[in-house]
DNA sequence: ATCCCGCTAG
DNA sequence: CTAGCGGGAT
C-alpha cells in the first residue's frame, strides 16, 4: 500500500467545499460543454504543455476540419501535422499521437471508445493523465487526475511530499466515487485559477483556506518542475522549422530546405547538410516526415552523393 | 527567463 | 529511470 498523506478528518466537507466553489463559478471552455469522447481527447492532447487560452481557438478549428474520429483517421498524417504548426501548437508529435489514435479507434476498437483509463490508455500518446482525464470527462469514470496543477494545490493545501506515488494515492484518496467528472475539472480549475504559482487565496475565494497548511503557515512553496533548457538555439526549435517549412512545399532537397531554417546554413558547415540529415532522419523515425532518395540519378551532390528529398509524411 | 491540464522511447 | 520534444505568453 503506498503512502498516503495525511488529509483533513473531515474529507466530506473538504469535497464539497471544492465542488459547490467549482460549480458556482467557473471558466467556461467549450470542450466542458460535451461529453463526447474526441472532441474532449482532441483538446486533453492539445493542452499538454500548452496553455488553455491557445487551444480554444485551435481546439474548435480542428473539429470544423475533421469533426469525427472517423474523419480524422482518414487524414493525411501531413495535414494533421501542418495543422499542428499552423497553429503553434508545439510538440508536433502529439499531431501524430492523435491521427494515430483516431486510427487505433476505427480499426482496433472499431469506432467503440473505451470507457476505462486502462482501455483509453492503450491509445498513442494517451498516458495516465489523459486517460484518466478523457474517461472523466467524457464517462465520468476515472480516478483522479494527476498533473501539476494538482500536485501543487496538494502540496501547498496539505503539505503532501513531492513524490508521485504519493500525490497519486493521494489524489485518489480525496476524489468522491462516482465524481470523477465534476471533482477532475474542479481540481484543476483551482490549481489554475487559484492556485497557481502565484497563488491567488482570496481573490479567487479558495474554498480550502479553512483546511489550507500553505495558507496558515505562509508559503507558497510549489514542488519542482523540471526547468528545460532554453529553447532558443534549440534542437527542438529547428526541428520545429524544419516541419513549419516542409509544410509550406511539397517536397524539398536537404540543400534547399537548410537555408530556410537557418541563415548560417553552409552544405559543408558545421552546421550544414549532415547536421540536417541528423535532424530530419530523427524526424523520420518519429513518424513526422518521409526522407527519400532522389530517383534521378544525375542529381548528385558536390560529393557525389544521392540527393534525399524531404517532406511532411503522408 | 519561466511557465504551460505529459508522453514515448531508450 | 531520464532525455527529448515547440512555441506563444508573461
């Protein structure tokens, strides 16, 4: 049995309190407004290290493009992904975690969702979170979710130690059977507009001030979230060019598509045709592009190697 | 600079 | 277990 961290004795009152503050008032999002399982995993993998704000737009856009599982697992992977840049989602692999998963629904579960987070989890790119946020959501049966959000309000409110095992057992503790939909949005609707890392007590009206440990004792500490190193510079943002530009043409050769990702670019640079190709064949095998041979065999190189042609993956 | 409703692959 | 993955907003 994990280790539980000690809650307040009286847990009726303190789900209560959270719901009845969640239900009086509360930021309206339009995938809140659905129960249906693909318009609310659409926007579950949309907000994976993005914020909210930047998917509502996005969010309805891709249903108006494809507004059924079906639909979209008849997409082209490389619309899918252009879609993804189009709209600066980032992580563009989560474009390809969705067409893949409406393809798993089709033709794996033929056209029937699971209910369970264990059946949902068997979906690409669906881990513990999604899961058990889509089968929340949408069937209202899930365990609890587990997010920073929700780490944080449980290590502020009361004094859970930064361990995952924990805050699972936790967050699983506290969530009322049967609730999962309610109790998961209202959580995090706290840890976001409450109990951010600024936190926001009174402002926002905390319903667990009475239980509160930060807010008796004064800090706000939050548990550490893993700093990433600076984008700027970044493989990550090149990769990110490559995909924005590739979705701009048809097909390019390394030669052509290196100057536009970045003005440095030398063929024979350090940073030139095989610091590309290194670049483009990881995005390759992550399913984003195709990397060909060039079939003309005049086209060679200044070394007299094959030209590889690149585009976005069909 | 830091944050943002994580996940997959190794 | 850790490394790697985008990019706009603040």
């Amino acid at each position: 049995m994990t280790d539980v961290a000690d809650l307040p004795d009286d847990l009726p009152a303190v789900r209560t309190a959270l719901i009845e503050w969640y239900e009086a008032d509360h930021r309206e999002f339009p995938w809140r407004e659905t129960t249906d399982p693909y318009p609310i995993l659409v926007s579950e993998i949309m907000s994976q290290q993005t914020q909210l704000g930047r998917v509502e737009e996005a969010w309805a856009a891709f249903l108006d493009t494809w507004p059924t599982v079906a639909a979209l697992a008849e997409a082209d992977r490389a619309d899918v992904v252009g879609f993804w840049t189009d709209h600066s989602l980032g992580y563009n692999n989560r474009a390809k975690y969705l067409h893949e998963s409406a393809r798993q629904i089709v033709e794996e579960f033929d056209g029937e969702w699971p209910t369970s987070p264990e059946g949902l989890q068997e979906l690409m790119g669906v881990g513990p979170y999604t899961a058990n946020a889509v089968a929340s959501f949408a069937f209202d049966n899930g365990d609890a979710v587990v997010d920073t959000n929700v780490k944080r309000v449980l290590y502020r409110a009361f004094d859970v130690p930064d361990d995952d095992g924990v805050f699972e057992a936790t967050a699983s503790e506290l969530l009322p059977a049967g609730e999962s939909r309610v109790w998961n949005n209202a959580i995090m609707e706290l840890g976001g507009v409450a109990c951010g890392k600024t936190p926001r007590c009174d402002e926002a009206g905390c319903p667990w001030r009475a239980w509160c440990h930060a807010y008796e004792v004064g800090d706000f500490t939050a548990p550490d979230v893993p700093t990433q190193p600076s984008f700027e510079g970044s493989r990550r943002q090149f990769r990110g060019r490559v995909v924005r530009t590739l979705g701009e043409y048809d097909e390019l050769a390394l030669d052509d598509l290196g100057p536009r990702i970045r003005v440095d670019y030398a063929p024979d640079g350090e940073y030139g045709r095989e610091w590309l190709r290194g670049l483009v064949d990881d995005l390759a095998d992550d399913g984003l592009l195709a990397v060909r041979a060039d079939g003309d065999s005049s086209e060679r190189d200044a070394d007299g190697d094959e030209r590889v042609l690149v585009s976005l993956r069909r």
